[in-house]
C-alpha cells in the first residue's frame, strides 16, 4: 500500500548501504509489477474485444445458413457445416425460386478464418442477387465470376457447385465452379459414381470466363447426389495420408441407401476413424439432395 512505497522510498534516500539499496530495488520491482499489470489488463480488454467481434461474426455467418430444409416435391435436402476455426469459409444455401425450381449451392473459399467467411457471405449474396425470373445456371455464375473478380482482385478464388433443380420433373442442371469432386448414388445400380471434371476454373480467377454447359441430371427414386467440400478428403491421419476420394466415394456409397442425415454421419464417422485425433485443417461442408419418390 502507500504507507509501505513511502517508507521504502525514505529508506532508500536515507541509507547507501545494503538496507537501501534493498528499498531501491524493492521499489524498482514494484514499479515493473504495476506496469506489466497495467499492460496485462489493457491486453485481456483487447482479446476480449477481438473475441466479442469473432463470436458476433460466427453467429451472424451461421445466421446465413438456411435453418431448415426447404420443403421439395420428391426430395430431401441436407446441408452441413464444420468450421475449423471460429469462422469458416464453406458455405451452403438453397433459394426457392418464382417458377418454383430451386437453386442449390455449395461453396468453398481459400483458407479459412475471418477474411474467408466475408467472402462466404458475399458470394451467397452475390449468387441470390444474380437468380431471377429469367435464370440461366450459366450466365448467373459467370456474372457471379465477374463479381467476385473485382471484390478479390486475385488474392482470393471461391470454388462453387450450382444445382438448378425442377422437383416435379427430378431433373437438375449442374455446374462446377472449380469444385469437386461431384458424387452420384445411382439406387439401380447400386453404385456411386464420381466425377472431378469441372466446368471452369474457380470464381474470382479471371474476369469474363467462359464456363462449359451444364450437366443435365435426370433423378429416380433412390438416386443421392452428394456434393462436399475438400476439407473431408484433404484431412490427414498421424501418418499425413489424405481420406482421399476414393474412401470418399466407399463411405457413401455405405450410407446412401438411407436418410440425408445419415449419409453425413457415416461420412464423419469414416473420416474421424481414419485421421485418429488429428487437427481439422480446414472447414468440412456437404450438401445432399436425395430423391425419395
């Protein structure tokens, strides 16, 4: 307390032996103490504050994501998201369109963290603003590509798989931005089938790039078609093997028989058993659309 500085600091102007020299490096350390707190709390107030402002941003971009599936003629929609930090950059949407088709969207940008889930949100945005009345899959990405062009200015890309889907007719047009790879459960077949072709390159690349044709897919009752991001199959084990698309395929194709939810619990438990306690590197999304009828 007080009482005892000023004591310290009479002896140490008093005495030039040892007692005083004792007194001065007392005060000396005192003073040291009461800086170092003063800096202690002024940096907790600061981690805190940045805290604050990563939990609101966390909150608001799970705000973004649907809540609930949307309600589909002969389908079942799924969308799930694990982000390796706080914040993530995967995203997933649907939007029910006018003329009642559904558009369906999985993304993925570069990285992971703050930066990347602004862009998640702008691309979402982006992607609803430019679906209208009159929508073409392929002129809406490459006008999405433009946007984002001249947002990221090349220090950022976003790969994007777009599915336009007609529920009554369980026809659907796809197009892949960059993102793969695209996993068909054929129920006639009994087998999965999975593509890494791509329809271009990621958005934000280059501005004015053409994107090929849409796949048209035409679904029959029991057909699954999956749509996850590269943080399942890039995850590591102990060993620094990738899951890999092919475990990829092999885990699906053990759970596409049954309900959405199903499908991505299988797939996390398949993945969980092969990465053995490893660190999630990067964010884990998948979005599914079954036909059931």
């Amino acid at each position: 307390d007080e009482s005892v500085r000023t004591q310290l600091r009479s002896i140490a102007l008093a005495n030039r032996d040892e007692i005083g020299e004792l007194a001065r490096r007392f005060i000396e350390v005192q003073e040291r103490l009461h800086a170092y707190l003063q800096e202690l709390t002024e940096a907790t107030a600061a981690k805190q504050k940045i805290e604050n402002q990563i939990e609101t941003a966390k909150s608001t971009q799970e705000g973004l994501l649907p809540q609930k599936p949307p309600d589909i003629e002969h389908f079942q929609i799924l969308g799930w998201s694990q982000p390796a930090d706080q914040t993530g950059g995967d995203y997933f949407d649907w939007l029910e369109l006018p003329d009642g088709r559904v558009l369906l969207t999985i993304g993925d940008v570069t990285g992971h963290g703050i930066g990347p889930a602004l862009v998640t949100a702008a691309s979402r945005a982006y992607a609803r603003a430019t679906a209208s009345a009159d929508f073409s899959l392929n002129s809406a990405i490459a006008k999405l590509n433009d946007l984002l062009h001249g947002d990221l200015r090349g220090e950022r890309f976003v790969t994007l798989v777009a599915c336009l889907l007609e529920s009554k007719s369980r026809h659907m047009k796809l197009l892949a931005a960059g993102h793969g790879p695209i996993i068909f459960y054929s129920h006639s077949r009994d087998e999965v089938s999975v593509t890494v072709d791509s329809h271009g390159l990621p958005l934000g690349v280059m501005d004015g790039m053409p994107y090929d044709e849409a796949t048209d897919i035409t679904f029959a009752p029991g057909d699954a078609l999956v749509l996850v991001s590269d943080g399942f199959f890039e995850w590591l084990n102990k060993s620094g093997e990738s899951f890999g698309t092919q475990r990829l395929g092999e885990s699906i194709l053990r759970a596409c028989r049954e309900d959405p939810e199903k499908i991505v619990e299988r797939l996390r438990r398949d993945v969980s058993a092969f990465h053995g306690g490893t660190v999630q590197a990067d964010d884990t999304t998948a979005l599914i659309i079954r036909c059931v009828s």
